[in-house]
C-alpha cells in the first residue's frame, strides 16, 4: 500500500503558520481518528506532536495543532520559530494488512 | 519516565546475522506494543512491525514480511529486531518505539545505524 501523500517541503517566516497536509484513503486518514504527526530533527529520534488527529502530548507547545477532514489530516504550526525547522511526518492506522502507515515527510524551512 | 535504549552501531558484510535490541524501563513492557521503524539514508520512515510482549503477538508490514523477526524477552523487557543475512539495502537507521495500541508511537528509542558493506 502506497505511503500516505505529504508535501515535500513547505516554508514561512519566523512569527507565520503553516499548515501540511496528509493525504490518505477511506482506508487509513478518512476512516479511523487515529493520524499522529512526527518532527524529526536531524540526526536525532522522531518526537510525537500530535495523536488521534488533533491531540497534543503534555510537552508539546500549543502552536502545534491538528485537524482532519474528510481524507485528509493537516498539521499546522503558528507563531513560526526557528526551532520548527525539521521534518514532519504524518501515520495513520489501517485496515488494510499493513496496519499503519506513514507519510513520505515534509521539510518545514523557516526562512 | 519511559525510556527505550537501543543498542550500539552496528557493521556487518551481506550474508552476516544481526540482532539488535531495545531495552525499556519506567512502564510494564508486558502490556504496550513496541514497534519497529527503518529510515534509509536521507529517506522517511518506514514501519517495519510491532510486538506485543504479554502474549507475544505479533505482526509485520507487507514488505518486511520474512525479511526480519522481531522478539521480545518479558524477563528483562527488551525487544529485539535480527537479520539471519543481511543485504547492503539494509544499511538504514532502526528505530525501536512505543506504540499506543495499534494508534501512535509515543516514546522512541535512540536509533541503532546497521551498516552493512562488504
């Protein structure tokens, strides 16, 4: 099963939001609550930002939401700061037989 | 505090075994799924499989289907990810987490880089 649909890079200036979108099918995104979102760093593990669409873990600052409609699940990130700048890669369950999947990350560049 | 340490870089030649392993502390390893993630040089995430170390179930994506075995030992709750002959494809980036049912990974472990090169 193909991986979940996700920009390839995205960019805005410090103080912005931005918004990356996920892309499934009635499979996975559309069917279940159950995307999360990852920043990964480099060089370093991948951090859970968001779960069961537009969850935040205790930690995880409030510029970070999440939402979902139809197909497609969004992450956005307001009050852009430097520190933002990483990869971002949305997961969703599925009922197919590979069980979850992820998307093919995103490059946030903040300019 | 839930932690998953993984063990150390690795360098192998193609055909060699390799196990690699994920000890956790700070929770009951016997009741969470721990999961299994490849990224390849430069490239995104990947789910490999997971485990659920209560009753040993477990289940791989499609395409790692028969090209690994994940484990896991209660006794001392580390769970373990081997090669029995590994390819230079398989030179990547393993990272071992814990799942939340079959929803979310909420703790990652380091990463074990597996170089393999003849």
């Amino acid at each position: 099963q193909s991986a979940l649909t996700q920009p390839a890079s995205v960019s805005g200036s410090p103080g912005q939001s931005i918004t990356i979108s996920c892309t499934g099918t009635t499979s996975d995104v559309g069917g279940y609550d159950y995307v999360s979102w990852y920043q990964q760093h480099p060089g370093k593990a991948p951090k859970l930002m968001i779960y069961d669409v537009s969850n935040r873990p205790s930690g995880v600052s409030n510029r970070f939401s999440g939402s979902k409609s139809g197909n497609t699940a969004s992450l956005t990130i307001s009050g852009l700061q430097a520190e933002d700048e990483a990869n971002y890669y949305c997961s969703s369950y599925t009922s197919s037989s590979t069980h979850m999947l992820f998307g093919g990350g995103t490059k946030l560049t903040v300019l | 505090e839930v932690q998953l340490v993984q063990s150390g870089a690795e360098v192998k030649k193609p055909g060699e075994s390799l196990k690699i392993s994920c000890k956790t502390s700070g929770y009951d390893f016997s009741t969470y799924w721990i999961g299994w993630v490849r990224q390849m040089p430069g490239k995104g995430l990947e789910w490999m499989g997971i485990i659920f170390p209560g009753d040993s179930d477990t289940r791989y994506s499609p395409s790692f289907q028969g090209q690994v075995t994940i484990s896991a030992d209660k006794s001392i709750s580390t769970a373990y990810l081997q090669w029995s002959s590994l390819k230079a494809s398989d030179t990547a980036m393993y990272y071992c987490a814990r799942r939340l049912g079959l929803r979310y990974f909420d703790s990652w472990g380091q990463g074990t880089l597996v170089t393999v090169s003849s």
